[in-house]
C-alpha cells in the first residue's frame, strides 16, 4: 500500500511539474508575441521604400557610351525597384512588405510606364522612320516589361524584368556599334509625347472617380457610367478611404518612371529640341512633371471638395498631372510645326 502512495505521489508531482513548466512557456510564449509583432513591423519600415528622388543617376553597370540615356535610366529604374528594394507586388502574405498598398501599387505604376515607353520604343523611336523592321531587342523587353508584376513562382516577376534589362543593355550596346537605330527626328518626337499625353489623360479619369462621389452625379449621369465606374465611385472617405492610397500610389509611380525617362530623353533628343526651340517649353514640362512624381504623402487623404479639414491629396496630385500633361500636348504640337 505504501508503494502504490509513493507510485501515485510521484506522478502527482510529475504532473504538477509538467503543469509548471507548460505555465511558465506559455507566460514566456505571450510575452513573447508583442515583441515578435513589433519585430515584424520594424521590418515592414526597414523594408518600406518609396524612391522618387528627382536626381536618380544612371547606373555604371546599364551605361554604355554612344547609347541612348533613356535606355540607361529605364534600365537603372527598373534595376533599383527590383534589385535593391523589395519588389513588394510578388511578396506572399508572410513578408511583412506584402502588406504595403503603397509601395505594391507605386511600383507597379513604375512597371507600366517603363512597358509603355519600351512599346513606343520598339515601334516607333528605335526603328527607321517607323517603316523599318522593329528591334528585336527592343521587342523583347517591351514584352518582358508586360509580365505580371505579381508573379512570384518561377518565372517570378523579378526574373522577367531582369531579362528585359539585359535586353535594353543589349540594345544599347547594338546602337553604340551602329548595328541599332534610334531615329532622333522630331516628328517621332512628337508623336511619342502625345501618346504619353493621352495616357496621363487616361489616369486622370481615373484619379477623377476616385475623388467625386455619388452626389457628384445625376441620376442620368449615372446611367451612363460602366460597370468598372461604378464600382470605383464611391463617398469620400478622407483618410480611411482605401482607394485613396492605391490611386495616389499607382499614379505616383507612373508619372515619376515618365519624369525619369523624359529627363533622359530631352538629352537624347538635345539638338532636335534645340532646332525647334522648344528648351524652354521642355524645361518647363519637366518641372511640372517632377512636381506631381515627387508629391508624396504616407497617409493619402481622399477628403470632400472644399473640406477644411481633410485635403484632397488626389485632387492635389491631379493638378500638377494636368498641368503637365497640358505641357506634353503643347510640345507636341511645337516638334510637330
């Protein structure tokens, strides 16, 4: 009997000792999940990069003498977002950047103004007089610049831009050796800022939807939205709007990839500009252009026309992106004289 009471007094103090210990992990197990979110929003801000600096150099590695600089700083933009900064539309949910609105949406703007110039590019200013047989180079890295940004298995997104950079660097180096062409005429010129013209206009529309609400509109006005309008109209939300953050972003980082890429194009097309006389009217473009890419708010306020409290930083953004837009249309009309 006496065993059977020490057998039973044993295992009642191994239990009692297992309780404790499994108490004591799970004290140090919720202590430790403040200190473990903490880490995680760190990260987030350790890995948070919103570049639009208005003086961003070209690479080393991307020039090549004799080449285009547009070439070069499409290639050096597209190398910094992918390569030296988290390409955050492809991050899965475990990466703390995954849940950056701001940084997914800015970066994908990026990706598409460098695929539109690279379209532009390979049809129109890096061939012949626009009869000649489109750069196979050129061709193949507007094609790459297309691939879904979101795109994490292999092929990742990452992967793809990395190729159509090489294919620019390609590209350039053809064109220094004179096996490439980039016909520098004005009316090429013209025609390729137009097309950027209109594409502003198209994301103006879509910063307009986003900053008038329902009230905005008649009930025949309405009727006339699309169903993709409809769904974007909505009440101001000031700064709890979600669209306001995503519009602002995504324009942001297609009017700064343009500023970047029209910067360098104006030394491309140098003495074509200066024939025209238009060093002035470009000038004046750019500073417009570098106003609305370097407009920069973390938290993006989508508030009511007139609001004294909450801005409109659409509103704000859209201004600087009419003005130059307007900008672009008049040098167009000027190369075009």
């Amino acid at each position: 009997m006496g065993a059977v009471t020490r057998f039973a007094g044993r295992m009642r103090d191994g239990i009692a000792g297992r309780l404790g210990n499994l108490h004591i992990a799970i004290r140090w197990g919720l202590a430790a999940v403040p200190l473990l979110l903490l880490l995680y929003v760190g990260a987030f801000f350790l890995q948070y990069r919103i570049d639009d600096s208005p003086d961003l150099q070209a690479n080393p590695k991307f020039a090549v003498t004799g080449g285009s600089k547009a070439v070069t700083m499409a290639a050096t933009l597209m190398d910094l977002e992918i390569n030296h900064t988290e390409w955050a539309p492809n991050r899965l949910w475990y990466n703390p950047i995954a849940y950056s609105s701001n940084m997914k949406n800015y970066q994908q703007g990026i990706q598409y103004a460098v695929a539109r110039w690279a379209v532009e590019m390979a049809d129109m200013l890096g061939r012949e007089r626009g009869s000649g047989e489109a750069d196979v180079d050129l061709n193949t890295a507007s094609g790459l610049f297309k691939y879904d940004p979101t795109a994490w298995l292999l092929p990742s997104a990452v992967t793809k831009y990395d190729e159509g950079i090489a294919h620019l660097v390609a590209y350039n180096q053809r064109l220094a050796n004179g096996q490439a062409k980039y016909d520098k005429i004005a009316s090429n010129l013209s025609l390729f800022l137009d097309r950027i013209s209109k594409d502003l206009g198209s994301q103006s529309a879509a910063l307009e939807l986003t900053v008038l609400s329902p009230d905005d509109f008649t009930p025949e006005e309405k009727q006339h939205l699309t169903d993709s309008e409809r769904a974007t109209l909505s009440s101001n939300g000031g700064y709890f709007d979600s669209r306001a953050g995503a519009a602002f972003y995504a324009t942001k980082g297609r009017l700064y990839a343009y500023y970047v890429i029209l910067k360098a194009i104006g030394e491309d097309y140098s003495d074509v500009i200066a024939a025209k006389h238009a060093e002035e009217h470009w000038a004046n473009m750019l500073v417009s252009l570098r106003s609305a890419a370097t407009f920069s708010k973390f938290f993006v306020a989508n508030g009511a026309a007139g609001a004294y409290f909450t801005p409109s930083d659409l509103s704000t953004q859209g201004f600087h992106l009419l003005r130059a837009d307007k900008q672009l249309a008049e040098l167009a009309d000027i190369l075009n004289k």
